[in-house]
C-alpha cells in the first residue's frame, strides 16, 4: 500500500479539516509514494518509539501527538526534534499525526464508550458544533471513589489524583482525554458531577470542587493511549497485508 494511499484511509476516520487551526496533524517525515507495508501505532514518536520502528522495521509510524509541532527553521542534529527527523529519513520511516482531529472524531466517543456513559453529548463544542470530550450519565450513581477505581481498572491505570470527597455520590459524568483544565466550565455548565481528565493543576482543582465539580485526573497519556488499540482496530478492518505494531509503554514518569 503507498503511503498517500494509507494517509487517505486514516483521514476517513479523522478528517483532517476538523483540527485546529494551532494544531499541526498529516504527514510531518516521509515520502507520499512510499510502500507501506509495516507500521507501528504510539502515542509520541520519542526516541524510544524510532528504536523500536528501526528494530520492526517499520515503514510507517503513526501517532497521535505531532512530532513537529511548532514551526521549526531548520533540521540539524544540534535539535532533538531534528536528529529525529534525520534518523527516521536515514532509515526510510515516515510519520503521521492525527491529533485534535482525531481528538473530535474519535476520541471523545471512543473513551466514553468505554465507561458505557449514557446518553452523551459533547463537553467543548468547537464553531460547527463538534468538539472535545463527552458527558454523560454513568450506569447508576456510584461514589468518586468507586469510580475513580473504575477508571483505573477501565484505562489501566497504576494511580489517579481525585479532587474531591471520595464518598460523594456522583451519576453525571464528563470526559477529555488529554490536557483539561479548559473542560471545567464547560463541564459545571453541563450539570456533569465529575469531570475525567489529565494535566489538572492544583489551582484548578481545589476550585473545581468548590464550584461543585469533582475531578479525577488520569494523566495526559492515561486515557489518550486508547488512541493506540482503536487505530490498531480501525487498521485491521480496513487494510489486508498490513503489518502492525504498536508501542507497549506506559506512563512517561514513574510514581515511586
């Protein structure tokens, strides 16, 4: 499969039109005319990741944060972005993104699907009524510590940070995966008692809570790592002779 021909399959299911516009998805290393014929699926494409697309000689890495992100003036090995780059050149691998579009097409539906929420709606509506996240009502009202365990088990999670009182009874559930201190008002003014979501300060915490909003904070990765199995999925459904890997890592820190 060519490469402009795989990019076409990825953009049916996240358009590349719904990102934003600060946003850089597509294809940032590599040749349209390749031939694909391995890929491995990731979260980041860290140096880590490359090791392992060299090692499985992978054609193709997909992932859902963008590599380059803001503009860069040139690639050299003085830059860490640029010595990623020059490796993934030398040995012939491309890399695509799909980020805050697969984020609106995608991810929101995907994660809530996953704690069965029901009868949901977008959290962050974007101009043409799209957007980030999802909320909705939980299967029946359990406490936020019940569904802090919940969490962990449903995204595999070592740990979460929970502000608010664990033996609150909570039934109306919103989540984002990623970074979402910008779903708290939205969250609050869709009558949701819990916000599920990553990167959440202190600050932002403790005056959630105080607006009558409790959160549960699964980390960055914590939840946007489904991005891996659902493109693992959505691939082998819709390609034949494709080769797939995807990256194993878990969180990019350590609790200790």
């Amino acid at each position: 499969m060519k490469c402009h021909e795989l990019i076409r399959l990825l953009n049916e299911t996240a358009e590349p039109e719904k990102a934003a516009d600060w946003d850089n998805p597509g294809l940032l290393v590599g040749e349209e005319n390749a031939e694909i014929r391995t890929v491995l699926i990731a979260v980041d494409a860290t140096d880590e990741v490359i090791d392992e697309a060299v090692e499985v000689r992978a054609d193709l890495i997909i992932t859902h944060h963008p590599l380059i992100f803001k503009g860069i003036r040139q690639v050299t090995d003085t830059d860490f972005i640029g010595r990623r780059v020059i490796r993934m050149i030398r040995n012939g691998i491309a890399c695509f993104a799909m980020h805050t579009n697969f984020d609106i097409s995608c991810m929101g539906d995907e994660a809530a699907e996953r704690l069965n929420l029901i009868g949901t709606e977008v959290l962050e509506e974007t101009a043409d009524g799209e957007g980030y996240g999802r909320v909705g009502r939980l299967e029946s009202p359990i406490t936020l510590l019940t569904l802090s365990e919940l969490i962990k088990d449903t995204f595999e999670l070592e740990a979460v940070r929970v502000f608010g009182d664990l033996q609150q009874t909570v039934s109306r559930a919103g989540i984002l995966p990623g970074s979402g201190s910008s779903g708290i008002r939205d969250a609050i003014r869709r009558e949701a008692d819990v916000l599920i979501t990553g990167d959440i300060s202190h600050h932002d915490g403790i005056d959630a809570v105080a607006q009558g909003l409790c959160v549960i904070d699964a980390g960055h990765f914590g939840i946007e790592k489904i991005f891996i199995p659902y493109m693992r999925e959505y691939l082998e459904r819709n390609t034949k002779g494709l080769t797939i890997h995807c990256d194993d890592r878990e969180e990019p820190f350590r609790i200790v």
